[in-house]
C-alpha cells in the first residue's frame, strides 16, 4: 500500500484518502496500484458496505503526476491505472466521493463511476486530455456524452475548458455544492446514511443503475490503445516539452 493512500474504517463505511496534498494528490503509479488494492479489498470485505473517496489538503486531485507519468507510463491494460479503473468499473457497493479543491483529468473521469458526488463550493473540474495531446480515459466518451448530452460533452472534451461548482451540480457530475470545506463531511452523511440501507437490495440497486458494464469495460479498453499510442507520439511529446519551458504547446 502506497503511503499516499491512506485506508480508515468508519463502522461499515471504509474511506479511501488521496494523501499527497504536498502534490495536490498527484497520482503516481504507486498510488493507482494502491488504490486498487484497496477497492479489490473493500469489495471483498463484507462488514464494508459503502466507500467514500476523499482528497487531502486543498485538493481532490491534480491528476497524474507528470514526471512519474513519463518516466513510468502504462503500457498496457493490467498497468496499474487501468488495474483502478477496472476495480472502480466493477465495484459491487456504492461509491460516494467528496470533491474539493480541483479535480483534473481522472480526478473528473473517475466521479463518472460513483454513486454520489459532494464537491465544496471551492472545486474545480477539468478534462485538459486534448490540451496534452491525449485523449479521453477511463470510458468518460461514453459515460460524459450518456450524462450531459453529445454537444456539452464535445464542449468539455474537445475544448479542454474547466468549469466550476454549480456548473458542475447543473450538469448532473455532482449531486450537491457544499459549503467551503464542507465536502467530506456532506459525502460521509450521505455514506452513513447509504449504510444503513438493506446492503444486498443495496448492491443489487447499484447493478441496475449501472447499465451495461461490458460496454464500459469495452470502451475503457478502446480509449487505452489510443491513449498509450498518443503518449509514445509527437504530440505529447510536446506538449511535456511546453509544460517544462511554461510556454504553449506548438501542435504541428
């Protein structure tokens, strides 16, 4: 378990904290197999019954780290971030997260599979993937386009712009705006009221609303082949070279 993600036990709700606020709660692949380790172990841990994933400091998360990014990239699907993402797909118990601070590429991707979202008034939401010459990940093609429609996906998506709180509560990403600081405590009153629910109606609730995971699962896979191809590619490659020099990327 990575020292930057830090498992607590509140009764029956386990809550997993992103604890590198130094970074922002960059995410290292230490960290994604962390986290993974933690789903998988939450899931088969029946005295858990709801999971409430949780930033440290003034952030949910920036993202992936950079440098450990380039130095370390997924190269293929059992790479530790896609290991999360499957184990956040397949996650059989509700997922409450709290969001405040900014919540960048997976830090937005990965509220598209949870079950409710608190973000405080402070937060900030962005999916910069094509301002780094990358594309989409974790199914948010086909989940962002189901949630808010093609056109404002398009918007999010393609244009890279980040968007607030109440936008954020308009579009159907979060379920509630809570005061500054008050995220955390707003995700965990929803938990502790989740975990008071009949567990298997529960889960079995969470499976019909979840659709066709095949799909998810199958889209996730589709946007990782590109994805790991446009990292190896130019554009990329320059747009870590413009983030370094702090001038814009010049895309051939």
């Amino acid at each position: 378990m990575s020292e930057h993600i830090v498992v607590e036990r509140r009764e029956s709700v386990q809550v997993v904290r992103l604890a590198r606020p130094e970074k922002k709660n960059a995410l290292t692949v230490a960290m994604y197999a962390a986290l993974a380790d933690a789903l998988d172990a939450a899931a088969a841990d029946d005295a858990v019954r709801v999971l409430v994933l949780v930033g440290s400091g003034d952030a949910f998360t920036s993202g992936n780290d950079l440098h450990d990014f380039v130095a370390a990239p997924p190269t293929g699907i059992d790479s530790p971030v896609f290991r999360f993402l499957r184990a956040l797909v397949g996650f059989p118990k509700p997922i409450v997260a709290a969001v405040n601070g900014i919540a960048i590429g997976i830090g937005t991707t990965l509220l598209l599979h949870c079950d409710l979202v608190v973000a405080d008034e402070s937060a900030r939401f962005h999916l910069p993937f094509i301002n780094l010459g990358l594309v989409p990940e974790a199914a948010s093609s086909l989940l962002l386009p189901q949630l808010v429609g093609h056109r404002v996906a398009s918007e999010l998506l393609l244009l890279g712009a980040a968007f607030d709180a109440p936008r954020a509560r308009e579009l159907g990403i979060v379920n509630a705006v809570a005061p500054q600081g008050g995220a955390e405590r707003g995700a965990l009153a929803m938990a502790d009221q989740l975990a008071t629910r009949a567990p298997t109606a529960l889960r079995a609730t969470k499976r019909l609303l979840t659709g066709d995971r095949d799909a998810v699962l199958a889209r996730m896979q589709a946007e990782a082949t590109l994805f790991m191809a446009q990292l190896a590619g130019p554009e990329f490659a320059e747009a870590v070279a413009a983030f370094r020099e702090k001038r814009s990327p010049r895309f051939a």
